[in-house]
C-alpha cells in the first residue's frame, strides 16, 4: 500500500484577519519540544496506533510527505531536517514529493539550501496577492516585493517545483489589482498554482466585522461574490492560456507537476497525519491528533497516542465521500463503477442535475459543468440531497 504523511506545523507569526485555522501565535521557544514531539510521534507510530485500537499500522509504502501548516518555514531547518530524518527511520519511504509550506518573507538563501538537503523538492508559497493594500489589510506579513525574492532565492538554490496561492475576494481587491496578480504569478511561472475562494467564516475577525461592523478589517472592502466569481473564472481562462491544467477546482499545474500528495485527499487514498491537530485516513477509519500543540506533547510524553477523534467511516459516508472529493477532480467521476461498489441508484438524481446545467457527461466520466465550478458546493448539496 502506498502512504502520504502530512506533519502539521501549528505556528504562525502573525494571525491572518480571514483565518479560522486551529493555528496561533506561540513563543518561538515552544518550536524545538514541539519537533521533539512530532519525531516522537512519528517514532513510536506503529505501536502507538496499535495500542490506540484505531488500526494496525499497514505495511506501506511512504511516497509523499507534506509540511503544512501554520507556517512550517518558520522553524529552524535542522528542526525541519530531524522530522524528515525520523520519518525516513520510522516509515519504508520512496519519495516521489516532499513539500513544505512557506510563507514569503520568511525565504532565505540559507533556509532554502538547508531544504534542500534536508530531501524537500516542492515548496507550496502562501502569496495570496500582489497587491500591498490587500497583504496589509489581510494582516500577511510579506509584501509584493518578497514573493519575487523568494522565487528567485528557491530558483537559484534548484527548486524545481513551486507552486504559489492566490486568494481571490481579497478585501480591496479590484479587476485590476486581481488582473495584476494573476499576471505577476504567470510572469514567475510556478509549476504549480492554488486560487481560493475568499471564505468568510464567523469565527475569523473578519468574519466578526462582517457580521458586527467596524473599520479595523476592512470588511466593507471585500469585493461581491459575483466579483470573486468573475476573478475567478478570468484567472481560469488566463492559466489555460499559459499552459496550466486545471485538475482540480482550486488547482492548476503544468504537465506533470500536480500535487501527488494533495491527489490522495481527493480520490480518498490513505495519509497519516502527524502533530497537533493533523488528520489520518486509512480507507475505513478516519482520525485527529488532539488541536492543542501543549496537550498534543503532554499526551505524547505519557507514552498515549495523542487522538482527539475517531470514526469508522460508513458506507453511506464512503459513498458522499466518493462524489463530493471525485467531483472536485475535474477529470470527474467514474459513476457506473461507483454505483456499482456502493450498489446505489444515482442516475436519476444526476439526470436531472443534468438537465439544469450543472453537471456533464465528459465519455463515460460525470463531471461538474466548466461554467459552475464556483457553486460547486450548492451542487454537491444537490446531489446528496
Ligand atoms: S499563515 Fe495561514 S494558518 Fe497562519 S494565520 Fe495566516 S492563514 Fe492562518
């Protein structure tokens, strides 16, 4: 069996005003325990997991790995180095892709070299935006000027797999200002590209001015969901344009570069987790380390499996599973064989999707209409309805 390894580095250095992530602000000298506790984690998995009655650890091969966060950049990169170092100790590993999250201004020269011995060989930058007014007020840390520093910085140091985030919906954002982005992303060329839909969720200081009012955020500046859908399909046109293929719908690659972890998510393939808060999928189980990075340790150093949550995935729920994350895939979905495992009846549901405009036959594949890809979520409730 092959096996992705996700480690998630729960630290930033400041809290995006739109971020709803179980990340925060620590003081940098918690960084060094929590690596002690992840290589523990990843040390003692098997027996841990064994121990926990969630599942026997599988004979797998390790071909991914993903470093994400938080900010994992911020960690000092012998920290990074002894996490890869363990995992190669801990797991039978055939890398195919490690990658590490990094946000912009924290690249250096010295990082990135560092990286690159350590075995990274894809780094996924957080850039979000070209445009100052938007980093500003979203509460990033970097600047325009940083996303080319460290794109030169990765290039020089022989990176040959990068991939950059915008966010579209940016409070401030215009047609031009997102033209602008669009346009300095393609003019560095990563081999791999994420756009976002600008979520606002109520438990973000954004998502509070929005619902309360007030200045500090600059919710009033946040451009109309009909906007952020124009963005978004201009920004499509413009990859396709340039090369990329859209194969998933927030990810865009040139041939060859998809994200080979982030694929295993989708067509539900297996991935351990590993630190506070990451999750794990073995086919029949999903489970989550506890959020808290100091309960996280604590449970660790007691010798316990750090778990806050598991369950066994049903089949109805292996079912939803199967349409929501294979739709997501713009290859679309191979209904007749799905329908065939679960031995459900989903034709005529679909039909009649169909027949509204929001889904499509593409050869014997069922795949979500190229026009509707911003409400894929209204169609995906539709479908399970
Ligand atoms: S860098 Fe990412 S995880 Fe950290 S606060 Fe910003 S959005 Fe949240």
């Amino acid at each position: 069996m092959r096996l992705g390894l996700y480690v998630q580095v729960p630290f930033c250095q400041t809290k995006c005003t739109y971020c709803n992530f179980h990340t925060g602000v620590f003081s940098s000298e918690l960084y060094v325990p929590y690596v002690d506790a992840v290589c523990r984690e990843v040390a003692e998995h098997p027996r841990l997991l064994r121990e926990s009655g969630i599942a026997e650890a599988p004979d797998a091969v390790v071909d991914t790995a993903y470093f994400g966060g938080g900010t994992p950049s911020l960690l000092d990169p012998s920290d990074l180095r002894r996490v890869v170092d363990a995992i190669r100790s801990g797991f039978d590993c055939k890398f195919e892709e490690v990658t590490l999250e990094a946000d912009p201004e924290t690249i250096t020269s010295a990082k990135a070299i560092a990286w690159c011995e350590a075995g990274f060989d894809r780094i996924s930058i957080g850039v979000q935006s070209f445009a100052d007014l938007e980093l500003k007020a979203a509460g990033r840390m970097h600047r325009r000027e940083d996303v080319y520093n460290a794109s030169r910085i990765l290039r020089d140091s022989g990176f040959r797999n990068i991939s950059f985030d915008l966010i579209a919906g940016l409070p401030h954002q215009t047609d031009e200002s997102w033209d602008d982005s669009v346009g300095q992303l393609l003019a560095l060329r990563p081999e791999h590209v994420s756009i976002y839909l600008m979520e606002i969720d109520e438990g973000s200081r954004l998502g509070l001015e929005v619902l309360q009012g007030g200045v500090r955020y600059s919710a009033s500046a946040l451009p109309s969901d009909d906007a952020m859908a124009n963005f978004y399909e201009r920004a499509c046109a413009r990859l396709a344009a340039a090369g990329y293929m859209h194969y998933e719908i927030s990810n865009w690659a040139l041939p060859g570069f998809e994200s080979r972890h982030n694929l295993k998510y989708w067509r539900r393939e297996p991935y351990f987790g590993l630190g506070a808060g990451a999750h794990s999928f073995n086919g029949t189980q999903r489970w989550a380390n506890a959020h808290d990075p100091a309960s996280y340790s604590a449970t660790l150093s007691q010798g316990r499996f750090p778990v806050e949550q598991a369950e066994t995935v049903t089949l109805a729920q292996a079912l939803e599973e199967e349409l929501f994350l294979g739709l997501r895939q713009l290859a679309g979905i191979d209904l007749a064989g799905i329908e065939a495992k679960y031995g459900a009846s989903l034709r005529p549901r679909v039909e009649e999707l169909r027949a509204l405009g929001l889904l499509e036959w593409h050869g014997t594949q069922l795949r979500l209409a190229p026009d509707r890809l911003t409400i894929s979520n209204e169609v995906f409730v539709s479908l399970l309805d």
